[in-house]
C-alpha cells in the first residue's frame, strides 16, 4: 500500500461502539447473556432485578 | 500426411517420443500415409504403431477415439481428442494411452470413461424430469438474511441490553430529574469499562433533540425498547426458519451446487442474496430444477457443527460457486480448495461492475455501507492513492470524516433512520455522487486485479484431485449469465475446451471463461517424481 493510501487510512476514523469478540459462536442468547453480564455494574444488576420484581408484583397484585 | 509429422501425431497419442527413429522405414510410412482420405481400421492403426515401435491399441480405444470413418486426414483430430480426455481423466498422456489402450473389453472401457462419455440431451432429460421435492427451503427475504449471521447481528442485541440499562435508569431517576442525576445514575448501573458507550448514545439523542429533558428520553427509550424487543423477535423467528431449512438442505437425497462465501455485515448477505436469486433466475438454468445449498437461508448455532454441515455440503455437491466478496478469507478459500482437490469444478464468479450504475447504488447505500466499502477499499486497492488528483484525495478524506461523523452519532446501530440517512446524503450533496464514483471505480480495479490473479497468476489456482492427481482449475467468470452458461455446461457434462501447447505446458482451456481447466507439464522431473506417487 502506497504512503498516501496509510494516510487517509490513518485518518480519524469511525471506532465501533462495541467490541464484538469474533468466534464462529451462533448462539444468540448466550451472546445475550454474556453481553448483559458485561454491561451491568453488580448495582445496576440488583436495580434491574427489583425494577422487574416490582412489576412483577404490580401485575400479580388482584384488582380492586 | 508425412511421415514427420505421423511420428509427431504418434508422440501426441502415447505421451512419449518414438525411439529408434532411424530404423523406421520411412518409405513405406510415406506410401501409406501419402493419401489424406486413407481410411484407417482399428489394424491398419496398430500396423503403423508397429511400424513405428509403438504398442498396439485394442478395439474399444479405437471405437472411442477414432470411429469407423476415421482417415489419415482426420487422424491429428482424433488424437486430439484423445488428449482431451487424457488431460480430463488423468493428467497424463502416458499413462492414459497405457490404460486405456490396453482394454479388451468394452464395457469395462465405457466404465473407465463414463465422467466423459455422458451424453448432454440424456444429462438434461434427466434434469427436466426430476420430481418435485418433498422438502422445500422456506425462502427467507432478502432484509432478513443477515439475521443468520453473528457478526451481521450483533449489534442487535447489543442495543437491546443497552436500552435495558438506559430505560432502568430513567424510571429509576423519575421524570422529573435533570441530565446530571441521570447521567450519575447510568454510572452507577454499569460496568465502569462498559460505560462511554452507553454515555455516548445519550449524548447523541441529545445532539438529535437538543431541547429534550429526561422524560423525553424515557420515553424515546421505552418506544426504541419495544422496536428492539420485536427485532430481537425477529432475528429469533428468522433462524427458527433457517435451522430447519438446513434440516431440510441435510436431507435432500442429491445437492447440485454449493455457494461458497463469507459473510460478516449485512450488505453481504444482501449481496449474496442478490447473486444467488439472479444466477438461478438465469434462462439457462430455470428448466434444470437444481438443488443449491445457500448459504443465506441455513443457520446453525454451533461452530463445529456448522463446519460439519458445510464440509458434508462440499463432498455432495457436484460442483462450487464461489462468491468472490471484499474479503479473502480461510473459510471460503477452504471451500474452494475442498472441491477443487475433489476434482469437482470451482466456478468463481467476481462481478464486472459498470461503474455507474455501481455508484449509483452505492450513494444509495446506508451511510455505514458506503464507510465499511471504502474501508474496503482502502485495504484492497493498494493504487487507490495513486489515481486521485489532489482535488479527489481532499474529498475522500471529508466524506471519510462526515461519513465516519454520521456513523458515531447514530443513537441506536441497528434500527435504521430513513430520515437522517437521506438528510445526510441530501447535505454531502455532489461530493457523495463523486466519492461513489471513485468508490465503485476503485472496486473494479479490486475485481480486476482478482480476476487477473485468479486466471493467470496465482499457482493454487490450479489445485490437484488428491485422489487421482490431476490438476483441477479455477473457472473465473464476471457476469451472471456467463456463470449461469458454464453451470449449465458443467451440470449437462457439456463444457467446451481447446488445447493448447505453450511454454512446455498442455493446457485445456474451458471456452466461456477462457480458464486452464487441466493442465499436463513437459517438465520430465516433475513428471517422474509427481507421477511415482499418483499412479503407482
């Protein structure tokens, strides 16, 4: 590749917002899993957990 | 006919040079040979080849080869077509004059050449007389085929999880908080290393609705948390259909093609889609009810397995289409090599694109296409550089960063905004119609230079049959209806070739993609050496 083709290569270029890990993998909810475990903080996990409880008990709750 | 030039035609046939030149008797050879329209019988042929200190032929060779009306005038014919049935069946004239020469019986004989001796009008009697399947592929569309892949996914679920957090985080601030609390919320919901990506996808709602408050975006959040659940949906429905159509590709009694290729973004998939439903669409191929494993409608979510699936893909399709895309990679180059050390042919079709046509749909493209085409490019097209004028650099570089500037301020990756994609072209305006020019121009030149590797440079272009020997070559061609002919040729047992002698070489060239099919070296080390660990 010639110096002038390194250069507009080299320029500022768009980064991808994730980093995906390349494997020959196909299982989409693991990948699911895996990503969710890396996103959440241990907080975040319990926030999430209580969020999903409480709407759990809203909609258990009988009607009056 | 002289007799120089019989003793050269008899070299052709048995692949060796006639010894003891001096003691031929030249005058009667003349005598014999001097008249072109000399019929010549099965005898008068071995007589000649005695006369030369040649073994003999048995009937069948000489029924096969040269016929009831063969004459001294059409015998240089008639070798030559013996030679293109040496080259086809073993790559060696001596040892296929040895062989075949020597069978008595013709059955046997119509065994030893069956690969040859098909007959095109049976082949496609056979064909337009198959019976309907009993087990269709549900056809999966076009916009959907990259829902089979990983990496052409992965962004899905990704936004999926990450709006997840996002949404607990608003409700868990209230609507009534400001951007700080919210943004010391997010902080504290994820992973510290997880945590400028999902600030950054806030930031850039922000930059698209400068005047939003939190509420807004919770509930911009919860209508995009309903689109990604039902792409999520989506993708999951997809490969339920996609995992039993490999079912289905698993159990067909006989496959006839299989495309090789490699796909990792979604535009490949589409493009694959596009090749595949464009070849078997062909005239030349609608009447054959062929069976093809396409890659864009199977799906198997284990790596070993997939690798098992499309290796047993290989061994039962009677020929490859390999899909030439941006990326040489090791899974389709495994593929090629597969069929081709099985002696089956490899058609490798690399598109001739018209370039504007090219640039048209490129500008049409989404915006992180035509960034991940010049990406492409810019890795591929190593005189992409040279060709710009100064003017044309300085463009490539500000379409580069408004493209890459555009890409980076996308809030979600994989739901597409129609609306800002064309607002984005409407404000590059000429500057994108001329780097979609250079873009397509520069692919050409990518395509070309494949090609031309492909045809003439690359020495594994022609691989060998590792069970026989013979050299098997790449048939390159770069229209869709050039590879839906040589398909058909392939599949009738109907493919055209010339011989040639060049260099030291005998090449069979296959005549619409002008490709060395099979080739035999004058090279006699080579031979010895190459041959003692085939034919022995």
């Amino acid at each position: 590749m010639s110096s002038d083709a390194k250069l507009i290569l080299k320029r500022d270029v768009h980064a991808e917002r994730w980093e995906h890990q390349e494997r020959g993998d196909y299982n989409l909810d693991r990948f699911d899993q895996e990503f969710r475990e890396r996103l959440y903080s241990e907080r975040g996990r319990e926030i999430l957990r209580a969020q999903s409880q409480s709407t759990t008990i809203r909609i258990d709750e009988p009607k009056r | 006919m002289d007799p120089d030039e019989f003793l050269r035609q008899v070299k052709l046939l048995t692949g060796s040079e006639v010894k003891g030149r001096d003691q031929v008797d030249r005058d009667s050879l003349a005598a014999i040979l001097r008249d072109d329209s000399t019929s010549l019988d099965c005898s008068h042929l071995n007589e000649l080849l005695l006369l030369v200190h040649k073994d003999r032929v048995e009937g069948p060779f000489f029924h096969y080869f040269f016929g009831p009306d063969c004459t001294v005038g059409i015998f240089p014919k008639c070798v030559a077509d013996f030679q293109r049935a040496a080259m086809r069946l073993y790559g060696n004239f001596v040892f296929a004059y040895r062989t075949l020469s020597r069978i008595k019986d013709a059955n046997e004989f119509a065994l030893k050449v069956t690969e040859i001796a098909k007959e095109p009008a049976t082949e496609l009697d056979s064909f337009r007389n198959r019976r309907r399947k009993l087990l269709e592929v549900d056809r999966i569309a076009r916009d959907l085929t990259p829902f089979v892949g990983y990496l052409s996914m992965a962004d899905i679920p990704a936004d999926f999880r990450s709006c997840e957090l996002l949404l607990s985080a608003s409700k868990e601030v209230g609507s009534e908080a400001n951007w700080g609390q919210y943004r010391s919320e997010v902080e504290v919901m994820a992973n510290p290393e997880q945590l400028a990506p999902l600030l950054q996808i806030v930031d850039n709602y922000r930059i698209s609705v400068p005047a939003a408050s939190v509420s807004d975006f919770g509930v911009f959040l919860a209508q995009s948390f309903d689109l990604l659940t039902a792409r999520r949906a989506d993708v999951q429905a997809v490969r339920v259909r996609a995992t039993r159509n490999q079912d289905t590709y698993l159990t067909w009694d006989h496959m006839d093609v299989y495309f090789a290729t490699s796909m990792r973004k979604a535009w490949e998939y589409k493009d694959l889609y596009d090749f595949i439903e464009g070849l078997m669409a062909s005239d030349d191929l609608t009447d054959l009810n062929l069976r093809y494993f396409d890659p864009t409608q199977a799906y198997t979510d284990n790596r070993i397995n997939k690798g098992l699936v499309e290796a047993l893909m290989l061994k039962r399709a009677r020929c490859t289409v390999y899909s030439v895309q941006d990326t040489d990679t090791l899974g389709k180059d495994s593929e090629l090599a597969s069929t081709l050390a099985q002696g089956k042919p490899v058609i490798a079709f690399i598109p001739d694109v018209d370039l504007e046509t090219r640039a048209g749909q490129l500008a049409d493209e989404d915006p992180a296409t035509i960034l991940e085409r010049l990406q492409f490019v810019l890795y591929a097209d190593e005189r992409l550089a040279q060709r710009l004028g100064a003017e044309e650099y300085d463009l490539v570089g500000r379409v580069q960063d408004q493209l890459a500037e555009y890409c980076t301020r996308r809030v979600w990756l994989s739901l597409p905004d129609e609306g800002a994609a064309s607002r984005f072209r409407a404000s590059l305006g000429q500057d994108l119609v001329v780097f979609c020019r250079l873009l397509a121009k520069s692919e050409t030149a990518v395509y070309d230079k494949r090609a031309q590797t492909l045809k003439e440079a690359h020495p594994l272009a022609l691989q060998v049959n590792l069970a026989t020997g013979v050299a098997n070559g790449v048939l390159v061609v770069r229209s869709i209806p050039d590879c839906a002919a040589l398909l058909r040729r392939i599949l009738l047992s109907d493919m055209e070739f010339t011989l040639e002698e060049k260099d030291e070489m005998w090449f069979l060239r296959e005549r619409i993609s002008g490709c060395i099919y099979r080739v035999v070296t004058n090279d006699r080390k080579l031979n010895n050496c190459f041959w003692n660990f085939y034919l022995r």
